[in-house]
C-alpha cells in the first residue's frame, strides 16, 4: 500500500535525523492525518483509493525532505539546537570542570575526616570520588538524550567525550604515616593499572548506555509496530 510505504520512508528519515520518541511519533500523526485528509478529498472527487494515496504522497512532497525540514524546525526550537557548538562542545566542557570542582570537593572533605575513616572505607571513598565527573558527564548525556536536538551526532559527540575526558582524571591522597609533611593529595591523569582499569570501564559502560538507547531507538521492530498501528 502507497500509504505504507511512505510512512516507512518518513520513520526511517526521522530515525536517521534523530527524531525520536513523542515528536517522532507527532510529526507522523500529523504527516499521516494530511494524507488522509487528502484522500478522501480525491475519493469524493471520484478518483478511486489507491491512486489517492499517490497523488497525496506525491502532494505532500518527499519523506526525506520532509523530514529534512521538520529536524531544522525543531532544531531551531531548542537553544540547543540553535547553538549546537555552544551546547555539545564549550558547555560539555563546563560541565566537565564542574564535575572536578565535585570531585575537589569531596577530596577536602576526605582530607577532612581521613582520622575517622579505615583504610578500606578511604579507597572506596577515594573510589567514588573519582567517579564524580563522570556521573555528571552521564547526567549531562541523558539530558542530550531527553530530546535529541543535535540528532545522533551530537549525542554521539557528547558520549564521546564523557567516556574519555572525565574518566581519565581522579584524586589520591595518601595521608601522613611518619608525621606532618609526609602525606600528600591531587590529581592524576590514569597511568597506573589499577586506574587505567577503571578508565576504561567507565569508557565501556558509557558507549554501552548509548548504543543500547541507539539500538532500542532504531531496531526494525519498533519501527514496524508503529507503522501498523498508524496504517
């Protein structure tokens, strides 16, 4: 069927572009009550169904282009969308030195209370706070992840730079053993295995969350029980 086929073109086109979820599923509403509208406008003139549909599509114009042009509106409806190096460059940056004043922090905290903690609970703490600008990096991705307004580049882009930047970085401190003067705390670049281990963990489990949400976004299923029961 005309009407099919076309609908399958414009889920792909959205797809493509990133338009996903609630608008996606607004945009082929709106697309597939025009047609619709359309036909039975045809229909009552006299011309029989199927080629309705043609002429509608046809009418309405390409899947792609119209999506091409919906991803530019919608775009331009986001701050994000309308300053994309500000939103998934300079501000990922921010984010990031945020993330370090996190971790600077909870490391003078450490410093702080070292007299009450074992040693066990201090590594796992040291641990964790290492682990601070990389869980603001994940917050910062999901909320690129929320609506897509920079497609899959820009999602890409910004899971790309938390999986390498924030995760490479941590604090150690080793508290004072012989006396005053013998500690010493601040931050690293990974090197040590230990480290390097954790880098790449964190590396793994970032890029994992995105392709899962990539895959879930764009598998063949899902996009064919839309069309259904929109068809």
């Amino acid at each position: 069927m005309q009407q099919h086929k076309f609908l399958a073109r414009v889920r792909k086109a959205l797809t493509k572009h990133g338009i996903i979820g609630t608008r996606a599923k607004a945009l082929l509403e709106e697309w597939n009550d025009h047609l619709e509208s359309e036909v039975e406008k045809l229909v009552a003139g006299g011309q029989d169904r199927e080629s309705s549909y043609q002429d509608a599509c046809k009418a309405l114009g390409e899947p792609e282009s119209l999506v091409d042009s919906a991803a530019k509106q919608l775009a331009m409806e986001s701050w994000q969308g309308r300053n994309p190096v500000l939103s998934s460059g300079i501000l990922s940056v921010v984010v990031f030195l945020l993330g370090i004043l996190v971790m600077a922090g909870g490391g003078f905290l450490l410093i702080a209370g070292w007299k009450n903690l074992s040693a066990e609970i201090m590594q796992s703490l040291i641990t964790f706070i290492n682990s601070l600008p990389w869980i603001v990096g994940l917050f910062w991705l999901a909320y690129h992840a929320r609506k897509m307004p920079l497609g899959w580049k820009g999602l890409w882009f910004v899971t790309a730079f938390t999986a390498i930047v924030p995760g490479f970085m941590g604090f150690f401190f080793e508290p004072p053993v012989n006396g005053p003067g013998t500690g010493s705390m601040g931050f690293y670049l990974a090197s040590q295995p230990f480290p390097i281990l954790i880098a790449v963990s964190k590396f793994i489990i970032t890029f994992g969350l995105t392709f899962l949400f990539w895959w879930f976004q764009t598998r063949n299923k899902k996009l064919e029980d839309e069309g259904q029961e929109l068809s």
